[in-house]
C-alpha cells in the first residue's frame, strides 16, 4: 500500500522522483522519501508527511543521475522520519525501498543484532538493507537475491549500491513493480500514475522475478539468476486522465466520469438482436458455459459489496446459485473447490493481495477464476483464466466511483451472457439491454443533481453516527454507502438489512443518529415503508433513496428520488447519491477527501 518510483539515465534523478511520488500519494502518505546516487555516493532525505513538504525540505545539493523514492503507508512503526522509507545500511552504502510486508522480520532483526548492527528504524524494511550490505557476492544482482533467500512475506523492492553506481535492482513479490522504457533512461514504479508522464513503453514483472535497470536498458531474470527475457509492450493510456483537471478531487472527478465510464464498459458487448452479452475474454464456449452450476464472487471493500450486488443479478437473470465473500477470509478457511463452479475475482487496481492470493488458492486446487479488473496488465489480470476489464480509465481516489459502476455492469454483462445460454428469454435479454443503454444518461441525471445532494450531505455530516438500511437488493447497497461515508467523512456509519433493526440495532435509533433507508419501488416497498414507521416513531431522522413513484405516506423524511431502471439494475442508480452524500459530507468536514486518513488506493499487503 506505498509508492515505488526510481529512476536512472542522463537527468538528475530528484525531480524526477519527486514528481513520480506526488502521482503516487494515493498509495500512501504518512511518509515520504528520495535517495540519489551521484559522484559522493548516496544522500537521503526522508520525512514524514506529505510529498510537498519533503520536496520543500530538499538540500539544494542534491544531485544524481540514479535515485530511488517512496511514499509509505505506515505498517511496521509509526509514521515519522525515521521510519520513512528510503532505509540505508549501517556505512550509508546501501539504499532500499519496498513495499509488501517481511513476515520473518523480527527474527532477522534479532540475528542483526546478534551480529553487531544497530537498526535505526522500526520498520522491516530496513533489515534488506543490513541484509544485502552483508552479502559476500560479487555483483548487485547477486546480494539482493542473498538478501531476498533470507526473507518470507511480500515485497516489490527497488535496491541502489554505491559500489555499483551505473544501475538499480529491483525485485517482486506479491506488491507489483512497472518498468518503464525511455531514452537511454529507465524508470521504476508500483503504479503506472508515476510512468505515463515519461513512457508508455512498459513492461510488467512477474512474483519471483528480479530486473537490473541501466540508462541503456533493463533485463529480466529469475532468483537463481537465469533470463526471462521479459521484453516491453506500449500501453495505450492518456497521461492527461492521471491528473484532477478542473475538479478539485480525484473523486469528484472520477464521479463524473461515470456516464463515459459506463458507456465505455459496455461498448461492443451487447447483442441486440439475440439479447445477449459477447464476452470473448471469458474464454468459455457454451457448453462450459452451462456447466455451471454454482457462482462465488471473491473482492474486498467496495469489491465486495458489488459483489453481493453482482451475486443477485446472477441469481435473478441466470438462475444460478451465487454468493460473494470476503476475499481476505476466503483462503484462511480451506474453502472446498468444485470443479462446476465458477470463480469472480473483483479487483480495481488488479493487485489487491487478498484477492489475489485468493485467485491462487482457487487455482492451486483447479477451479476456474476469472477477474473483473481495471488495470490491463495487473496480477490479477494475468493470474485468472479469463475476465472481463473494466475500463473505467484510471481511478485514482480512494474511495471507488466509476470502477465500482463498471464492476457491477461487468456482473450484469456476465448475468445476461450466463442466463441466455440458459433459461433467460430473448425478451427479458433484449429488455435488460434496453435498460443497460438508459444507464449511462440516467447516471448523468443523477450527477445532475450535485447542488441538491450537497445540502443534505451537510445536515448528515453534522451527526456522529448514522444508519444505512436496505433489504436484499437495496443492503449491499446501503453496505456500500455506509463504506463510502465512513471512510471519507470518518462518521461512524454502520449498514443493516432493515428487517434486522427491530433485532438489536433498533436500540440506537435517536434524534441524533439519522438513517440514510434505501427503498426501491419493487416487491419489498410496503415493508420498507413499515420499517421508516418505526424508526419516525422513535424521532430518527430519515434520509429515503427511493423511486419517484415510492408513496411514503405520512413519514417525515429528506427524499431523494432515483431514475428508475428494470429492476435488476437499480442497485447501481441507488448507489450514486450515497457517493455525493459522502463526498460533500467530506467536504463540509474539511477533510483530504482523495487521501482520507489510515487508507491507501490499492491494498497490497494483507
């Protein structure tokens, strides 16, 4: 959940790294640090806090045409200037950043000590420093892969030597690294926000795989030290979409990029004359296809709870028992694998390192996976058998807009191809198209209606605690809503099926704890109506997403009425509001709304 860049070629490398790790603050920034490798050796110059204000701070003498930098989301120790990543060996000569988590890192730190070193840091980190100075090899490749033999746990490293000034090492496991390709220059990063302003020409590293960069080039090998011969590709990316433009946030822009985003996701995939979906990238033919007999989402966060979205579109169009589960536990329970059932990975970023070990848990014991993901090229991407990409375009803000719209018109793409080659009818098919082409205006409906929202955002911000209530389609919605207010705003929120306030939660409901009540006009309305009842009975103030047509009768209650959709696809519309009230809470409460505190964009330690 940190930052990589690093850089080698004919430029000083500061500048460089400086401006790399401000497009990578969204993975972490409790901290934040550069080391160069010029003619003197290696300076260092780590704080924490910000990138701006490192880059404030900067000795004015700080040259080198190599450097490695990193912005840290706290793991091992708190977040201060020591802890702050680079970390250096005990003469200066060795420089490390990594990101990931090193299991073994107490013991090792022991056996340091035991041998004389002095670790200035809290950090496991710092110990693959000590480690690869320590190493009696004769080539830069050749201690780091020491160093690496004596570690378990995650890591993606990048690793400068003053002894070998002409290149940089660096390393993956489990926390993904990008080489990117320039002339007679290389870059590093953990995301390719950091790259695209420079190259376009990348190439991804694989676990278990090590690279040297040089100005003239990069190659690829293996621990042992044998060629992968790892060669680069172009990537087709604006660099322009990495950057806020107009809006102040990456999340409001990113919220208003969701009608294009839909529109793009859905592109080229519907079939209108059998009422279908062509999703070629699950790589199944019919036959496997109805093989199937039971669906089980993996994702975490927002991922998840689309998931439980996704996993009810599946049951009403395909007809096919689903669920959705938290990656994170998935593995922990040595989950029974079947053969018949089809497994969905959900990752934005393609790298989030619960999920992905789930991936492999699943193929380990030979089930099938496919992904829904966003970044082209992710582990995830590569790990699966098949998916479905997102093209939602970059997201960078913590909180998931747009990625989290597009996941669930993946699962509706993927409902509609699954329930045609079963028991779904051509027309139900061609009616759920239709309403799938509506989506993206009605999105821009919805968003319409910033100024509205903004107002009852303000009042909800003033609480300390809130409710978010739906039922079946209507709660991983009000799941999702009460993640997006709590993370954003940091109000304690808190989501429940409405049927299960009468059984505990009930207890809580007060003038001051409003209730954010998702009622969809479908078969549940008279009974979510009855649950608004009892909360306006004990004086909760009531926030009701709804359709325009909903009759509340006599409840007192701020209404916020929806574009109604076919019923299967209006858990997406719901959602939308619940996003703006969460951002403009945030805003009222003057908080970082893209860098919201304890949080990082792509979670890739467990």
């Amino acid at each position: 959940m940190c930052g990589i860049v690093g850089y080698i070629g004919g430029q000083q490398a500061a500048p460089l790294l400086l401006e790399g790790l401000t497009r990578l603050e969204h993975r972490g920034y409790d901290s934040a640090g550069v080391a160069v490798l010029g003619s003197t050796g290696i300076k260092v110059a780590k704080r924490a806090g910000r990138v701006r204000q490192l880059t404030e701070e900067l000795p004015k003498r700080f040259a080198g045409r190599a450097g490695i930098g990193h912005t840290r989301w706290a793991t091992h120790g708190p977040a201060n200037d020591v802890n702050a990543h680079p970390h250096v060996d005990a003469k200066g000569e060795v420089a490390v950043v990594h990101n990931g988590i090193i299991d073994n890192a107490a013991a090792l730190r022991h056996r340091l000590a035991d041998q004389g070193i002095d670790l200035a840091s809290d950090t496991d980190t710092e110990v693959l420093a000590h480690l690869v100075a320590g190493s009696g090899a004769d080539t830069l490749e050749g201690k780091v892969r020491d160093a690496l033999s004596a570690i378990e746990g995650t890591y993606g490293v990048a690793v400068m030597h003053a002894d070998f000034p002409d290149r940089i090492v660096v390393a993956r496991n489990g926390s993904p690294l990008i080489i990117g390709v320039g002339d007679k220059e290389m870059h590093v990063a953990s995301d390719l926000a950091a790259l695209v302003r420079y190259t376009t020409t990348i190439a991804y590293l694989d676990d278990g795989e090590m690279a040297t960069l040089t100005a003239g080039g990069f190659t690829t090998y293996r621990q042992d030290l044998t060629s992968t011969n790892k060669t680069a590709t172009t990537v087709d990316i604006d660099p322009a979409s990495y950057d806020a433009g107009d809006h102040d946030s990456f999340m409001h822009k990113e919220m208003v990029e969701q009608p294009a985003a839909a529109e793009r996701v859905l592109r080229g995939r519907l079939d209108e004359r059998f009422g279908t979906a062509h999703l070629g990238g699950l790589n199944m033919d019919a036959r496997e296809t109805r093989a199937i007999r039971r669906v089980k989402i993996l994702g975490c966060g927002s991922a998840y709870y689309v998931g439980q979205m996704g996993a009810a579109l599946l049951e009403e169009l395909a007809r096919i028992p689903a669920d959705a589960e938290a990656a994170s536990e998935f593995r922990y329970r040595n989950p029974i694998i079947e053969p018949d059932t089809l497994y969905v990975a959900v990752s934005q970023s393609g790298e989030t390192i619960d999920t992905l070990l789930a991936v492999q848990e699943v193929r380990r014991k030979g089930g099938r996976v496919i992904g829904l993901v966003n970044v082209v090229g992710s582990a995830i991407a590569r790990e699966c058998d098949g998916g479905i990409y997102l093209h939602a375009g970059p997201e960078v803000a913590v909180a998931s807009t747009k990625a989290l719209t597009n996941m669930f018109l993946g699962f509706a793409l993927l409902a509609l191809q699954l329930g045609r080659v079963r028991d779904l009818s051509i027309a139900d098919g061609k009616r759920l198209i239709a309403g799938l082409q509506r989506l993206p205006g009605q999105l821009e409906e919805m968003l319409g209606r910033e100024d509205e929202l903004a107002g009852i955002a303000t009042s909800l911000a003033a609480a300390e605690s809130l409710f978010f209530v739906g039922r079946v389609r209507g709660f991983p919605v009000a799941r999702e809503g009460a993640q997006k207010f709590k993370e954003i705003s940091y109000r304690h929120a808190e989501a429940y099926q409405t049927s299960e306030l009468k059984h505990g939660p009930l207890a809580l409901i007060s003038e001051s704890v409003p209730t954010v009540a998702i009622v969809p006009g479908d078969e549940l309305t008279d009974r979510n109506v009855g649950a608004l009842h009892e909360i306006a009975a004990r004086r909760g103030p009531l926030v009701v997403v709804t359709h325009a047509d909903v009759d509340l009768g006599d409840v007192e209650a701020v209404r916020i009425d929806v574009p109604r959709n076919e019923r299967e696809l209006d858990p997406i519309l719901l959602t939308v509001p619940l996003q703006l009230l969460a951002y403009h809470a945030a805003l009222t409460l003057g908080h970082d709304i893209d860098k919201p505190r304890n949080l990082a964009k792509s979670v890739t330690v467990e």
